[in-house]
C-alpha cells in the first residue's frame, strides 16, 4: 500500500471556532465538509485532545472561517500550534459574536459558516461533529487556500493532533548537513538554502546569521527552539 493516496485526498483550511462559559477558543482544521444543502450541514473533525473538543462539546456550537490564500503563516501558527490553554488566540484578533454566542474570526476570511451541534461521531482520536448552520456570509473575493498550496507553496507543516498528521522523516541530504534547523514546536524547518522570505531574511543566509530576535515564521518560537536537523 502507498500512503500517498492520502495525500490526494483535498482539503480547504479554516479557524474551527467555539465558546464555553463566556469563554473563547479556536484551531486550525483541514478537515472540514458539507454534509447536506437541506437543512444546510457541515462536518468537522476535532481531536479529542484539542481545547476546542471541549469547548463544542460542552457549547454544542461552532463556527467555521474559511481562510484566504495568502493568510500570513504566523497567523496559521497561532490558531494551528498554540494551545488556548495558555494563550488569548482571539486578543490581537478580528472577531464578531455570532448567533451562537461562538465567535467568528474575521482576519484572512473569505467566509464563514455558522452552526448547531444536530450529532457527532466518534472516530479514534477525533470526534466528528455535524452542526445545522444557523448562519453564514461571503467576506471577500480573494482565493482560499487549500492544504495543498499551504503544504507545497507556503510549506507548513501538520500539527500533531492534526487527522491528517503524518511523522515526515528528513530529506536525505539534511541526514549529512547541520546547517538545516528544525522548530520544535512545529517542525518548521529552516533550511539556509532558501532563507525565509516571511520575514525577509534573504536565501543563504545560515541560521546562526539570523537575528537573535527572529522567530519561526510559522508557531513564533524563538531560535532557542530550534535544533539542528539530521
């Protein structure tokens, strides 16, 4: 068997959205579908692991954004590998309050999809929850972005508790260089070859010529975090 088949598999990326005892929470999904057109309903995958698995158990709503292509990688880091546990993911964030009572994140998104809980299934490490949408808009005409162009042209990663996560072992060459950094957080990998165009940091540039205040332009952890490759 070739488990590239399940890389053909397509997938859209959105801010998985909830709210419990007035509080907010949200993550990064791929995994994400139109279940039926009547009644309207959608279907999202959560690990169980997650805050937001809590949260929309507990509320029985949520809301999907759909985000742009071009939504900036420290943005997806936040949402995709910081816990609500310890950060205020919506403090810094364009928001409204929904319907629901969940909130809606408003930064980088093309649209949105507001729903119930109506049924879920569990699945492993992840819950399905199937919600009734209660509301929805269009925000903009820009491209959304698939998983696709967000795993070969923006080149992020898949959080661990991703349905989609896949342990990547290295290239071969990084196994005879250590110029190479991967993030610890996220698996970002700094590779000098190519520099990071985010925050300008230009080709051949080798990770211990990079500013002691730079960060990893997808989670935001500090060169500290990192760890040569190989």
């Amino acid at each position: 068997m070739n488990r590239e088949a399940f890389r053909k598999i397509s997938y859209g990326l959105y801010v998985v959205s909830t709210i419990q005892d007035g509080k907010f929470n949200g993550q990064i999904a791929n995994s994400m579908f139109q279940v039926t057109s009547e009644p309207s309903t959608i279907a999202v995958s959560i690990n169980k692991e997650n805050l937001t698995h809590a949260y929309i158990t507990s509320s029985r709503v949520f809301s999907v954004s759909i985000l742009a292509e071009e939504t900036p990688m420290t943005f997806i880091g936040l949402f995709g590998f910081k816990s609500g546990r310890d950060t205020d993911k919506f403090k810094n964030v364009k928001y409204k309050t929904g319907k629901t009572g969940a909130p809606i994140v408003l930064d980088h998104a093309v649209a949105y999809l507001e729903a119930k809980v109506i049924q879920e299934l569990e699945c492993g490490s992840h819950t399905i929850f199937v919600g009734e949408v209660v509301d929805y808009d269009s925000l903009g005409n820009e491209e959304p972005m698939t998983y696709a162009y967000y795993h070969t042209v923006r080149k992020g990663k898949a959080p661990k508790t991703a349905p989609t996560y896949e342990r990547e072992d290295p290239p071969a060459a990084a196994v005879t260089t250590a110029s190479r950094h991967i993030c610890s957080i996220c698996g970002y990998v700094y590779d000098p070859v190519l520099g990071d165009p985010e925050h300008d940091v230009p080709a051949g540039t080798a990770f211990e010529d990079l500013p002691a205040d730079w960060t990893c332009p997808v989670c935001g952890a500090g060169k500290d975090q990192f760890e040569p490759e190989g």
